[in-house]
C-alpha cells in the first residue's frame, strides 16, 4: 500500500463525495428539465458525467496504489428547488466544497511527504479552478437575466462550458 491509512480513508470519503456531486447535478439537470430549458438541463446532466469520471479517477489511483477500497454510504441529495438561481447557487457552493475537499487531501499528502499523491492532487486542483469559475459565470449570468429570460439564456449556456463543451476530454 503505497498511500497512508488516513490518506486512503479520506481518499474514498472522496470517492462518495464526487459521486454525490453527481447525483446533485442529475437533479439539478432534472430541474431544468421540467422546465423545458433543455440546454441548461444538458449542461447539468455533463456535469454530472464529469463528476463522475471525476469519482471513477479518483477510485482507481485507490487501485493503483494497492489500497483498499471502500465507497461510503451517498446522502440523498436536494431534489426540489424553486428557482435558477437557487439550483445554481447549490451548485456553486458544491463546487466551493469539493475544492475544500480537495485543498484537505493536499495538506494531508503534503504533512507526510507524499509526493506521488500531490501530484495526482494537481490535476483535481486545476480542475476545480475551472469548475468554480464556470459556475460563477453561469450564477451571474441567471442573476442578470432574471427568472423570466432564463430561456434567452438557454441558447448560450453550453458556451460556458468552454472548448471542450459536450464532449469530456481523455484526461477527465
Ligand atoms: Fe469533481
Ligand atoms: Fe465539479
């Protein structure tokens, strides 16, 4: 086992959360989409694929370095919302959670000198960056236009999603 019990440990809470994340963002693509605002609900549903991949990358570095894997119990997430601006505003604050999440694994590769982890950790810390900053844009963009132009914004709202837009890249 090349990572540390307590690594390991919080490396599969990390798992749980990323799939959690996932299952927030199937219900938040579900919101959307009773809403018949289908690029917003499209957006979401790759966001959650994405969450996923994240999970499923984070799973087998538990593989590879020969530890044990152990996905803990998913809390149900928030199905209901009553506005946008609600639904991404959770989503803004996940994103802000998973990165203090991730900042947590850093700290604990960094104490124990773990080198191979910190560099595994530098992908998801970009990665983040890029995760917030697009749901900020996408939160200000639902603040400005206000619940009543929200389909105005539906035309736009996978631009957001930048270069790699529909398609997760090789590396997620
Ligand atoms: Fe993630
Ligand atoms: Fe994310």
């Amino acid at each position: 086992m090349m990572i540390s019990k307590k690594l390991n440990d919080t490396f599969n809470a990390q798992v749980g959360n990323e799939f959690g994340a996932s299952m927030q963002y199937l219900q938040i693509a579900a919101y959307f989409d009773a809403m018949s605002l289908s690029n917003f609900a499209t957006f979401f549903f790759l966001q959650a694929q994405e969450e996923n991949a994240h999970a499923m990358k984070l799973l087998h570095y538990v593989l590879e370095t020969g530890s044990p894997l152990q996905i803990p119990a998913i809390p149900q997430q928030k199905a209901t919302f009553t506005s946008a601006e609600e639904a991404v505003t959770a989503a803004l604050g996940w994103e802000k959670e998973v990165t203090r999440q991730i900042y947590n694994l850093m700290d604990i590769a960094v104490e124990e000198k773990d080198y191979i982890s910190q560099r595994f950790l530098d992908w998801f810390i970009s990665e983040q960056l890029e995760e917030v900053s697009t749901m900020e844009n996408l939160l200000n963009l639902v603040k400005l236009a206000g619940e009543k132009n929200l389909l105005m914004l539906d035309n736009r709202v996978m631009s957001l999603r930048g270069p790699a837009a529909g398609a997760p890249t090789a590396s997620e």
